[in-house]
C-alpha cells in the first residue's frame, strides 16, 4: 500500500448510542514490525500471525482484565502452533511454528482454502486469561471452525462468552488491523425491534468492509463507510506496543542457574554463548569476557520465572 494507515498502534472503542451493540477497532504497524524484528515468516504465515495479533487485542479490549490475554492457535496443518500474548495495558508478543517448506509448496488458493491448508482439519482455539487479581485463571477452548481466522473467533465468542460477534481482521507484510462488533444483551430484557435492526446493520455494515481497507483506512472513514446513518459513539484511543519479557538479565540468570561448567563447554565448542528468545527470537550472545562477569559474582544471580 502506498499510504500509511491514519492512527496506527491504537485501539479504539465504539458504540451505537442508546442500542446493546459496540465494536473495537485496532491498527498495528511499528507495533508489528518490532514483534517481527529478529524473524521471517513465509508470507502465508505472516499474513495469519497478523490477523491472530490483532484478534488478541480484540479479545483483550473486549474484556475487563488485568494481567495477560493468550491467544492460542494448533492444528495439524502447516502451521503447528501460533501463539498471541496481550495485556490489560495492549503490550503485544506473537510466535508461530510452521513447517516453511510445507507453507511454500501450496498452491495459490482462496483465502478459505489456505487457512485451511495452513491450519489443517483438526485443531482448536484456546483464549487463557491470566489476571493478577487473586491469581485467576480463565480458559476457553473452542474446535478450529469457519473457513477464516475471523470466523473462529466468531465461533469462540458464541461458544464461550455467549456473544453474537462478527470479526474483521487483516494483515501483510507492514500492516495489521482488525474490527470488531457485538450484540450486548438488553438491560431492559427482550429485543425490540430498533434493537434487532442495529444489530443487523452493525453485522452488514462490518461485511461491507474489505481488508485492505482495513488496513489503510481511519477508524473514523471505517465506520463512516460501514455503518452510515448510524448515530455512533468513538472513544479516545489507547496504545498498542510490542513488548517481550525476554531481557539480558534474564538470559543472564538462566546461565548462572545452568552452571559455569556447562556454559563454558558450549563456549569452548562455538566460540561464543547464543541464547535465543523463543518468543521474538532476539538472539543474546555472551562472549568469553562475558561469561567471565556473569560468574565473577554469583551473588548476583536472579531467579528465571
């Protein structure tokens, strides 16, 4: 795309005035680009970590929480496993495990076809919800369905939260982005007619929009274009950032915990000690003057959580 999309890295609410249906909008693009930084994924795969890293902030928005929302994808296609973290606070990370020379032997094929090629027949969706509060944990596991990332996750909110949802994801190489629209239940009790015809407006008018669109255009052109004559309500945004737990420090306390003996038999067979986050795949590398200070002072150890 030749323009950049307005207002990236936000996410934003809105709300039919005075109807039980709101949405969340979200763009990605430094934030995407960082979690992306230290690896290459075929373009298939790219395109669906993508659309599973806006979805978990979908998800995250979409919930009251305070902790970290995981966004799990496995299937026995040839995409094994592909994993979203997102917190209370939208601090993104994402890994996905892939068979490479599987995804770049299949055939050009409609967007339904390749996910599922990508995702295979068998597999399942799992959202884990890890709150600081009391140390709660919530997890919902639904089967793969739908012939899209987007349609699964639809299936996940009708199976686990019990929300009618419908779900708009996109991403490429620079880019991602996703919208998103539920059915609230009635305060008042029953559906009224005015109610029903903002909900069948609200699943038209996020049909209508197509993915790149998505990708490039303001959350205020998007909804002018899906949902016009439609009296809504756009709150103020909220930052999306990419942030892995992985630190030198850390990387550090995990070799002091292996031991100088063991550490210092890997640096005499390669020459240098790599350690390499598995979740953005940021590579450490501790020479031999480095490994000399990490056990000049075990008292300055740390524990690896």
């Amino acid at each position: 795309m030749d323009q950049p999309p307005a207002q990236p890295d936000q996410v934003r609410r809105f709300i039919f005035e005075n109807r039980p249906v709101r949405g969340h909008w979200v763009s990605l693009e430094a934030a995407w680009r960082e979690l992306r930084a230290h690896t290459q994924y075929p373009a298939a795969v790219t395109q669906l970590l993508g659309e599973a890293v806006a979805a978990s902030v979908l998800l995250a928005a979409s919930l009251k929480f305070r902790g970290t929302l995981t966004f799990q994808l496995q299937g026995d296609g040839a995409v094994s496993l592909l994993v979203a973290q997102c917190t209370h606070d939208f601090r993104l990370r994402a890994v996905a495990r892939c068979d490479t020379s599987a995804v770049n032997s299949l055939a050009a094929q409609s967007r339904a076809v390749r996910f599922r090629q990508l995702v295979g027949t068998d597999g399942r969706i799992t959202v884990t919800v890890e709150a600081e509060e009391r140390s709660l944990r919530y997890q919902g596991v639904v089967p793969l369905s739908g012939a899209t990332l987007a349609e699964s996750l639809e299936a996940y909110f009708a199976s686990s939260e019990q929300l009618p949802t419908r779900v708009r994801l996109a991403a490429d190489e620079r880019y991602g982005a996703g919208l998103l629209v539920q059915k609230l239940p009635d305060a008042h009790g029953g559906e009224t007619e005015e109610v029903a015809a903002a909900w069948e407006a609200a699943q038209q008018g996020i049909a209508r929009l197509e993915g790149g669109e998505l990708l490039s255009a303001s959350v205020e052109t998007l909804l002018a274009h899906g949902f016009p004559g439609h009296d809504l309500r756009l709150f103020n945004g909220a930052p999306v950032r990419f942030e892995c737990r992985c630190s030198q420090g850390r990387v550090a306390g995990l070799l002091r915990a292996l031991g100088a003996e063991e550490v210092r038999e890997v640096l005499q067979e390669q020459g240098v000690v790599t350690v390499t986050c598995e979740f953005c795949h940021r590579p450490y590398r501790f020479s031999a003057r480095d490994v000399d200070a990490l056990f000049e002072d075990a008292s300055g150890s740390e524990t690896i959580h």
